[in-house]
C-alpha cells in the first residue's frame, strides 16, 4: 500500500465544484490531493492505513475544500498591537480558514511592489495561505492608481482601496481598465462619503431614538450603481464587499441578470445583527458600513438563500482595547470575525435551512477562490491539499480568552454558536486541531 502524509475519511464529504456530497477518502500525497474516492476504505484497509499514515476518520463531522476568506484586516505593516499577518494567520487557522486574503489600508498602506513583497514574505511561516490584495489608488487617497502590474508582480491577487471608497469615478475607470488588462478583479468599498457625512449609524428610527446621527442606506447604494456601471462599461471583474442593505442586493441582483461581471460578498455581522442593538451602545457594534435593519437583514439572507451573494467573508477588523473602549460615536470601525465566522453561519444560516452544506463550501471557498483566481477551493487530484473538516454539533460559546487573535473586539463574546472547525488542513499539514 501505498504512503501517504495524510488520510482523511467520511461520511460527508462535499466537493462544491461537482456538487457530490457524501462518503469520501481524501488521501494526501507532497502537499498535495493524491486520490479523492467517493468511498470508504474497508475496515481492513483502514487498520493497514493507520498504521502507515496520519489518518483522520472524520465520521460524523463535515469535510470540504479548505475555507477562505477574501476579505481581512491584518494590522502588519503599522499597528502590530493589534493584530500581525502571522496571528492573523493563527486567528485564521482556529477559525477553520486556509487562506485569507489582506486588505491594503495598513500603515503605510500596501500601494507598491515592496511592500507587498514584504506581506508575501512574512507570509512564508504563517499557518495558511496569505495573500495580499494591493491598493487601487497610492496612499488610498482616491486620487493616482497604483502600479497595478507591480503590484500583481509582487503577488496582490486583486486590488481594493478598502476602508475607503474611490470617490472620483474617473479614477474608478482607469482603475478598472487597468484591472482588466492584468486579469484581476477590483474589491469595490461602496461608500459615498458626501452621504455618510458625520454618520455613525445607520440611518432611520433607531439613529433618530439613540441620537446617533445617521448614514442611510443609499450611501452604499449609489457607489453599488456607480461600480456596476464603470464595470459593465469597462468589462472589468468587479466584486463589491460588504453589502448591507435590501437596495444593494436588488442592484447586484438586476446586474447579474445583465450579465454583468458582477460578484457579491456579506459579513456575518450583516446578516445576524440588527440596528435595534445599539441600545447598548456597545463600541463593538460600531462598523463599517453599519449594522442595518431587520429588513436589509432579511434581504441579505434572501440573497445568500438565492444565490444573488456568492461569498461570505468575515471583514476581521482588530482594533486595540484602548481604541474601541470610549463613546459609541469615537470608536473605530470594525470587529474581528476569523474565529466566529463559520460557527454564526452554521448557527444562523445552516440550522436555520437559509444554506445548505453545498452552499457553505461555495460561498466560503470555491467562489473566492473562482473570483480571485486561487488554486483552492477543489478536492481535485494535484491541486494543494487544503481541507477544512467541520464539527457540525459542537456547542460552543465565544470566549475572548480562547481567541488567537490579539484583539477582542468582537460583539459577539459571550453568544452560543453550534458548528465548529475541528481541524484544519495547509498542505496536507493539521495547521489546526480542536481541543475537544
Ligand atoms: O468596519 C470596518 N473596519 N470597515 C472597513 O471598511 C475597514 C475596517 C477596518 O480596517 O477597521
């Protein structure tokens, strides 16, 4: 028999890109799928295999495509306190994630060949896959594009302004005819600033009853319109990140309906949290676009059951303790979410019969892979052995103390989640095993 660095077997193996769910064998060969059988091995075979190999039996537990996720805030270059790209890549790998990708608004922000270089490098010992996603404009001031070839040189899969929109739609095109010409997709931040104003939340009765003031929903909408249409001018690949309202989904909805290259992606923020919540007043809440009503939430499930949203992406945003512990209005925006992403969408969306298994691995791994054009997101012979084997029934609550992370900035501490990652897999190596 042959050896092999890594078995793994089970009931439910789930392979996206055909659609198979069910019994598997996975065997793991130089970092890479070897064999992937749509059966298990007898129990002759797997004595013989144990003891010949690493094997995982996976029986009662979910095995797919490692899990990416195509939208997170690493703090490396400039405020390593809060978050570095190697325990961002730990938070990751805790968190069920083989890859993460790196949004560019670090300081300095990731706008050239070295610096990105410089990520790719510091990479090289993290847990998972990282890969940068490069600025549109120098600085992300919205004004001059960046070297975009240099940057796709230096290894940017796609390129972002992120954190901030590109307010001048003139740069919005060159940028997107430049994108075109190197084959990489633009990361729009809708957000148009002159509508955000000095809005903290969003806008409507809840802002009215706390005295927040307010950012509406068109804010995000108008920039969603705007990035369609440079995109469907230009034939550019345009993903918009964190969409939050009703209006949104109904832009990106008629777009693919034209056939417009067009690609979605929601938080997990964004489809579990309402407005209503900021009673509290709680600085955790305070993000980036904001938390929206139940019916922008109920829109963004819709979509996500509909298949209009092809990606959820965690938009792990650290911010230190000192930052975020002061008034609802002066906090920074964003909250962390690698190490709470899969348990709310197996708690919110897969027990609640919103996705199914499929979609999961879909939404999470083959289509960020698709859209950025990544070897994951495939159990197919040869290509890197990346696996994410999820724990569907395991209980948990979030506890700050268990985070990898170096931030704790999470609104969801304290909540009961069911669905865990149990182990995590980079090239045929366990980067990640859960306690129990
Ligand atoms: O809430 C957010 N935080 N939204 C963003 O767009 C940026 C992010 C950050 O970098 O903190």
């Amino acid at each position: 028999m042959d050896e092999y660095q890594l078995v793994v077997t089970g009931e439910r193996i789930i392979e996206p890109e055909s659609g198979y769910s069910g019994p598997g064998t996975v065997y793991i060969k130089d970092d890479s799928f070897f064999k992937v059988e749509r059966e298990r091995p007898s129990e002759k075979q797997l004595k013989e295999l144990a003891n010949l190999t690493r094997l995982i039996d996976a029986t009662g537990l979910i095995v797919g495509p490692g899990l990416i996720d195509m939208h997170v805030h690493l703090r490396e270059p400039g405020r390593e306190d809060e978050e570095t790209i190697l325990t961002g890549a730990e938070a990751a790998a805790a968190g069920g994630f083989t890859s993460i990708c790196c949004m560019p608004n670090t300081t300095p922000p990731l706008d050239n060949y070295g610096i990105i270089n410089f990520v790719v490098e510091r990479a090289r010992s993290a847990k998972v896959r990282v890969y940068p996603i490069g600025a549109i404009t120098q600085g992300q001031k919205g004004e001059i594009i960046t070297e975009i070839g240099d940057l796709v040189e230096a290894g940017a899969v796609a390129i972002s302004d992120d954190g901030y929109p590109v307010m001048n739609s003139g740069v919005m095109r060159n940028a997107m005819e430049y994108a075109r010409m190197f084959d990489i997709p633009i990361i729009s931040h809708p957000e148009d600033l002159g509508l955000v104003g000095s809005g903290v939340a969003n806008e409507g009765f809840n802002s009215t009853r706390f005295g927040l003031s307010g950012i509406p929903g068109i804010a995000e909408e108008v920039m969603v319109a705007r990035d369609i249409m440079i995109s469907e001018f230009t034939r550019c690949a345009l993903h918009l990140a964190h969409l939050s309202t009703a209006g949104s989904i109904s832009l990106v909805k008629e777009a693919k309906s034209r056939k417009v290259a067009v690609s979605c992606e929601v938080t997990p923020h964004h489809f579990t949290l309402t407005d209503d919540l900021l009673e509290s007043y709680d600085s955790n809440l305070r993000v980036n676009p904001p938390i929206r009503t139940k019916g922008d939430v109920e829109a963004v499930k819709e979509g996500l059951k509909d298949g209009i949203v092809d990606v959820i992406a965690s938009d792990h945003a650290p911010h230190s303790q000192e930052e975020k512990e002061v008034e609802f209005q002066a906090a920074p925006c964003g909250m962390i979410g690698l190490e709470t992403t899969v348990g709310l969408v197996v708690t919110e969306l897969v027990e609640k019969g919103i996705i199914d298994w499929m979609e999961f691995f879909k939404k999470l791994s083959l289509n960020p892979a698709t859209i950025l054009k990544l070897q994951g997101g495939r159990l197919q012979v040869n290509a890197p052995a990346d696996l994410t084997i999820i724990d569907p029934k395991k209980r948990w609550v979030v506890d700050p103390k268990r985070f990898k992370s170096k931030s704790r900035n999470s609104p969801f501490i304290g909540r009961r989640l069911k669905g865990k990652a149990k182990y995590t897999v980079v090239a045929g190596k366990v980067v990640f095993e859960a306690e129990s």
